[in-house]
C-alpha cells in the first residue's frame, strides 16, 4: 500500500512540516482541497483524502486517499470519505 504514495509519507518532522505547508499553500491557490478521515465515535484520525491537479477549464481533477492502518480497511471508512468527498466535488467546487 504505501509503496503507492510516492515519498507522500513524510519521513521526518521537517519533511512533515514542508508538506502540510505545501498543502496548505496549493488549498489556497485552489489546486487541491485536502481533507482528514475520522472515525465519528471516537474522533481518530484515521487517514487523508483529497482532490488535487484541479483543471479548472476542463473541470476535472484527480482524487487521492489514504487509510494508514490495517485494522481500520475493509470498514467503508474509506468508501464513506470517497462519497463524501465527490459529491464536494459536484455540488461545492463544480467539478
């Protein structure tokens, strides 16, 4: 599974702190709207998702998800988010 993040998991604090301030910089700009995945009974963290390369002529862009422990796939955590996150696509950002 993670060999399929391409280095997304940041290997140190500092490469951590670049990457959410990346994030953050490409939410402003519009390029990418990230969002957490928390498990409602307890308010885990339970993984990311996120629509990112957002071709605003073409309205498209490409969608991304990660459910980081074992124990937690299979649950429709993952489905549930995936759901979500599309009809934010449709209904809020017009893609």
């Amino acid at each position: 599974m993670r060999r399929f993040l391409a280095g997304v998991i940041p290997h140190s604090r500092q490469s951590e702190v670049d990457w959410l301030q990346s994030v953050q910089d490409d939410m402003k700009r519009q390029k990418l709207f990230a969002f957490a995945i928390e498990r409602l009974s307890d308010d885990a963290f339970l993984g990311t998702l996120a629509v990112h390369d957002i071709e605003w002529i073409s309205r498209n862009g490409r969608l991304g998800i990660v459910v980081h422990k074992p124990e937690n796939w299979g649950k429709g955590y993952g489905t549930e988010a995936m759901e979500l996150l599309i009809d934010f696509c449709w209904k809020h950002i017009n893609l």
